[in-house]
C-alpha cells in the first residue's frame, strides 16, 4: 500500500517539478562551490602576480631615483675640479656655479660654504651661491647673521666626517619656496685639509614626475618618504585625493598597523580601507645606499581583482540561464556550459598573452621618427599574425645613425621570441661598438649559441657618419637596400651567411658615401614576395620602378617613400592574405653645409709641451670671434684634454707625428677638426678622468673625455683613410 502511495507520488507533475528544481539547485550549487574555488585559486595567483609587479615597480621606481641622485653627484663631482683651480680667486667661483645652475634646469641653487675665516680679506662667514629665482639666476653671498651654515646639517657631516651627502627634502625659501633636496660634499685645498663644502640644491619636481608615469591601474600612484617616515613627494591632485596621501603615510608610521612581508619578502604591505576606494594596500620599500628613503606604492583592490569579479559574477549568470532553459537535459548541459567556459577562458589567456606580446614587441621598435636639419628616418611594419620575426631599430649617438633590419626565419611567437633576443643584442653592442661587422659577429655569437631550432636571421646594420655622410655597413644575408639619388639602384653588399648559421664566421665591413639629398631604403621580403591570388609576386623590379617614379616627383621622403611602396603592393595584392611580415624602414640624408666664417689651422707634434700654444691658437679663434671669457674656456679645455689624448696614445712611445686641429666657423656653430695619423684611438670610448687628484698629481689633459662631453654640444670620431678624425663641435650663437 505504501509502495503504490509513493508510485503515485512520484508520477505525480507537482512530484516531478519539484524534483526537477531540486536537482537543478543542488546541481546550481554543486557548481557554485567550483566556481568559489576556482575564484580562490585565481585570486591567490593573481595576489601572487601582484606582489611581483609591485616588487618590479618599486625596485624600478628606486632605480630610477637613485640614478637621477647619482647623475646629480656626478655632475657636482665633475665641476669640483675648476673650483678647486679657482680656490684662490673667489670670484671665479661665482662663474663656475652659476654655469652649474644655468644648464641643469632642476638644480635650484649652487653654493661653496668656506670654512670660517678662510679668506682673510672676507667676512668670516663666506657662501657664494648662485640661485635660481624665476627665470633669472642669481650670485649672492648669502652667509652672515641670518644665514649661519656651520649650524646647517649638511655642514656638519660633510666637514667632520668628510662624506657626501643627501639630506631629506624640505622647503626653500630662498628658491621661490620649492622642496628641495641638498647635496654636499667636502672638499680639501692641496695640502689635504677640508676648506669647505660644495653643493646642489635640487628640486624634488622631477623625482615627483618619475615616479608617478606609466600606472597599470588608473587609481594607483607612489609616494617617497624620508627614512623616518616624513613625506617627500607625491602626486598631483589628478591622481589622488590629500587624504588618501595623508592616510597611507600615518599607516606607515603607526606600528599598530598590522603589516606583512610580500610574497618575495623584499617590501612589506599593510592593508587598509579607504571609504571613497574601498579595501587598499600599500606597498613600501626602502631604497639601498643612501639616500636610505621609502618608496611606496598604493592600489585598490576593485582595480587589482576588478576583472576577476566581474569573470566570477559574467559565470554565475551564463549558469542560471542554461539551467532555467535546459533543467530537464541537466548534465549534458553543464557540461556543455563547463567546457565551454574552460575553452572561453583558454582562448582569452592566449588572446591577451598575444596582444600583450604584440605590445610588447611593438614598444621594442622606436618610438618615433628622428627629423633633423641633416637626416630624416622612418620605419614601418605591418606583421601577418599578432607577432612577428621582422626587426628594425635606428638611434643616434655621437653625431652617427645606428640602423638595421632583420628577418627571423618563420613566422608567430617562437620567431618574435628570437626577434627581441637579437633587437636587444643590437642595442646592447652599438652602445659601446661603432664597427657594424663587429656588432653583426657579436649578434651571430649569440643567436648561434643553442641554436637547436635551427632558426636563422637575415640582418642588415648600418652606420651613417652624419657631418660626413660616410655609410659603413654589414650585410648577414639579407636583401640589398635599394639607394635612390640620381637614380635607383641596389646598395652593393656582401652577401654573408644569416645570423645563427655557423658560430665563428667573421663578417666583412663595407663602406660607401651617400651623396646629398639621398635616400637608403631598407626592407623585408615581405615587400619582395607580396603575392596576388594567382601567386605572382611583388618582386624587386616593381619596387625599383615605384621608387623611381617618386623619385622623378620629388617624393622621397622616407614617409611618403613607404607610404607609396605600401599602397603599390596593397592594389598589387587585390586583397589576397598576408603570408609574411612586411617591414621598411628608410633613411632620406640631406647634409647642408653652411657658410663658413673663419677657417683657422694648427699643426703641432705629439709633444706635450707644445700644449701651450695650442691654447693660444684656441683663445685667438674665440677672440676674432668675439666669445666671451667663459666659453673660450670651456673650449679650451675640451680642446686640450682632446689633444693631449691624441698625444699621448695615437703615436708609439719614442716616435713623432703630427697633429693638425682645425678650426672652422660658421655663424652658429665652431668646430675643431684634430687630426692624426696615429694607430686607430677613439677616445669617446675611453675611460673618465680621477678628478679627485689634486692639479700636480692630475697628468695634463687629464679630465677625462666626460668633461669634453660635458662641455661640448657634441663630439664625433672617425677613422677616414687611415687618419684619426676627432670632431668638437659648439654652439655659439642661436
């Protein structure tokens, strides 16, 4: 009798709806509970990813503090030679700093705190400083009742334990009431006795901007604090509200904060709820050396774990539907809906893997064209999947033109990998390498090492010398730059073997001069082999015949030269796929030589002692040219050290030759022309000078290719048939 109650009962519609439900709650809960842990499991790696980031960011943000703070001490250091030459003759001091705060746009004031008494005709208390107020710069002797320095911190600790220092940011008045931070450091006469202290006071506005750019969430920002916990900086009201500022900065200082140590255990983080926000943490870290400042760094959880909520919430929904549809084919239909969540998922983790390795890759290449009176340069790529294995990269140093392009053998991630390896072995050997052979060998030595996929790349590197316009270049076979001036024709290279191919092949250097108003057009043959839908190629000829016609009318700048390369091969084509990555990159040189208004020349011997009157021919230039007395030192200076370099290296020890420094004028710039016919010396790529030493123990032209560097606008060497060419180049006139 029960049995046949529970028959009907279960037979029953009512029975069966309620069990229908039934099963799809317990199975929307089932769900529920995996979806939970998979949010879990996602958080935790996403809390992990952070820490990380944040560990990158805080030690990149610290870099870049310390390097602008060691950029500052260098320069201090570099100009503490002439005070020490001039320690004798106080007004000149007055020169040497208000020519430290004039070209150092964040130094806000320079000083020279004697110690008391030191100058006997002077007041006992002797500063001269130079300080910048508005757009005008001051020198004043600022010391006296008012203005005590002995009293001063840095006074102190630079004078009794002779050490350079920073100390915390604060308010100066004197400069227009911006924060500043100051650095001194002591300095000795020549019998080694402490006389004073010299220094900077610089404007913390630029540690401010660095480490507040390039946020990954719009509401985090930074913050810098001295050791004990005082705020230095922070960012502008465009960032965040003064009472978030003021909040994270009481937390910090507040040991009833409960804090923790990040995963990497480099930083330490205290969480916090912030009512306008909601839940916050803050990152903080000191800096190492000294200064031993605080770097913090602040986000909201919302932004951090945003798009991980609204994944977990987009999934709940997408459940209810399909189980409120289809209740009645329950399983299949959750299964159905989990594998198509887990491919949704996949697809999105490769999709943003791909636009972040796009991204990436695409910061890799230069940012912006270089316009200039002498050179125009430009490039383009247009890859055929998200990432490619097509390369090209140009900068300008020491008034020369570092090119290349390249070719990684196939296509997608595994050549865009090989790509940025070889992009950043560029970079990294033609920082210190002007020899393009020698940078390819270095490149090949690299990309053959390992090289179990057998992928090659075929590159071309190039360096134009820009006053002369000499090209020097190596091909690893790649396709001939095509060279447009008084017609087209291809650029005459060796062919070589491709990067990777064999471990010690040694490249051959080529060079060649451009002729004005030239253009070089370097590309990949994925211009060459642009195919239509009958599979005929682009091929060589057609892009020779579209660059002769643009040359014919007047059109070839390198962005109007690609531009029409780009549309000749897109109505080539007629709409057929892409198969390849299709990269150009062209170079439009135009050197003008300007009139000249004095061309003077001096020949000497390596001979030292001749030094002399190679100043006198240096001081006759600038008077007939009417400089004033700062600047005819200067060039003096870097004149001297630039010869005596020659001097002392070019020749072998025992042998004479000459030297010939010519000097040639326009109404802008003054060049001097040294020339030798000495072994091969670039003295650019020498070391600095010991500016430490004291005059007698400092050999002649003993400071350094830095100060040269630092004095001149710019400086370039050659090796042209067989001669040491070593350019100074000055402006003198706007």
């Amino acid at each position: 009798m029960i049995k046949n109650w529970l028959n009907k009962l279960k037979n029953h519609k009512k029975w069966r709806a309620i069990s229908a439900i039934a099963i799809i709650l317990f199975a929307g809960f089932l769900i529920e509970l995996m979806s939970l842990a998979q949010y879990n499991y996602a958080h935790n790696l996403v809390e992990e990813e952070l820490d990380r980031h944040v560990e990158n960011e805080l030690t990149l943000k610290s870099v870049r503090v310390k390097s602008m703070l060691k950029s500052s001490e260098k320069m201090v250091r570099n100009y503490l030679w002439p005070i020490q030459q001039q320690i004798d003759h106080p007004e000149a001091i007055y020169n040497i700093i208000h020519r430290l705060v004039s070209t150092n746009d964040d130094v806000t004031s320079s000083f020279v705190a004697f110690v008391p008494g030191y100058y006997p005709d002077r007041e006992d208390l002797f500063e001269p400083c130079a300080i910048r107020r508005g757009d005008s710069i001051y020198k004043e002797q600022i010391a006296g009742t008012t203005h005590d320095y002995t009293k001063r911190e840095f006074y102190h600790e630079a004078v009794e334990n002779g050490k350079s220092l920073w100390t915390d940011p604060y308010l100066d008045a004197d400069a227009s009431g911006r924060h500043v931070t100051t650095f001194a450091m002591p300095f000795c006469d020549e019998e080694g006795s402490i006389v004073g202290v010299f220094g900077i006071d610089l404007s913390t506005r630029g540690i401010i901007d660095t480490l507040n750019t390039k946020h990954n969430y719009p509401s985090t920002f930074f913050l810098l604090l001295t050791e004990d916990g005082k705020l230095i900086s922070q960012p502008d009201s465009s960032h965040t509200q003064q009472s978030d500022v003021t909040e994270v900065v009481r937390m910090i200082n507040d040991s009833t904060y409960e804090r923790k140590p990040s995963s990497t255990g480099v930083s330490k983080v205290i969480t916090f709820n912030d009512k306008e926000n909601g839940k916050g943490y803050a990152y903080y870290a000191f800096m190492k050396g000294q200064p031993h400042w605080q770097v913090v760094m602040v986000c909201y959880d919302d932004e951090v774990y945003g798009r991980l909520k609204d994944m977990r919430r987009n999934f709940i929904l997408m459940m209810l539907g399909a189980f409120t549809l289809l209740g009645y084919i329950l399983y299949k239909v959750n299964q159905f809906v989990r594998r198509l969540h887990a491919n949704r998922l996949n697809k999105e983790r490769s999709d943003s893997e791909l636009n972040i390795a796009q991204k990436i890759q695409s910061e890799m290449l230069p940012h912006g064209d270089i316009t200039r009176p002498d050179v125009d340069v430009s490039g383009k790529q247009i890859t055929a999947l998200e990432v490619g294995g097509d390369l090209y990269d140009y900068f300008i140093r020491d008034e020369k033109l570092f090119f290349c392009i390249g070719d990684v053998s196939g296509k997608g991630v595994p050549s865009s990998l090989v790509m940025a390896v070889v992009h950043s072995f560029f970079r990294s050997l033609s920082q210190h390498e002007s020899n393009p052979a020698r940078i390819m060998t270095g490149i090949n030595e690299t990309a053959s090492d390992g090289n179990e996929t057998n992928m090659f790349v075929t590159m071309f590197i190039g360096v134009l010398d820009l006053p002369t316009g000499r090209l020097r270049y190596c091909n690893a076979g790649h396709d001939a730059p095509l060279l447009i001036a008084d017609g087209v024709k291809p650029l005459q290279v060796n062919a070589n073997l491709p990067l990777g191919v064999v471990n010690d092949f040694k490249y051959s250097l080529q060079e060649t001069q451009l002729p004005q108003e030239a253009t070089l057009l370097l590309y990949t043959d994925g211009l060459t082999e642009a195919a239509d839908t009958k599979r005929q190629l682009f091929g060589l000829q057609r892009i020779i015949d579209e660059a002769q016609q643009c040359l014919g009318q007047n059109k070839t700048t390198p962005v109007v030269l690609m531009d029409s390369l780009q549309e000749a091969a897109q109505q080539f084509v007629n709409g057929a796929q892409q198969s390849d990555d299709l990269t150009m990159l062209a170079i439009h040189y135009h050197r003008r030589d300007e009139a000249t208004v004095l061309n003077e020349t001096l020949t000497l011997t390596n001979d030292v002692h001749q030094v002399p009157e190679l100043n006198n021919f240096v001081k006759t230039v600038a008077d007939r040219l009417n400089l004033d007395s700062s600047l005819s030192s200067q060039l003096m200076l870097s004149v001297e050290e630039a010869v005596v370099n020659v001097m002392n290296y070019a020749y072998p020890i025992g042998t004479q030759g000459d030297i010939s420094v010519e000097a040639q004028a326009t109404e802008q710039w003054l060049k001097f022309i040294i020339t030798d016919e000495g072994k091969a010396f670039d003295p650019t790529q020498g070391g600095n000078a010991d500016t430490t030493l004291s005059a007698e123990e400092r050999p002649i032209g003993g400071l350094g290719i830095l100060l040269v560097q630092s004095l001149m606008d710019s400086i370039n060497y050659e090796r042209i048939d067989g001669k040491n060419v070593l350019t100074l180049k000055k402006k003198i006139s706007d």
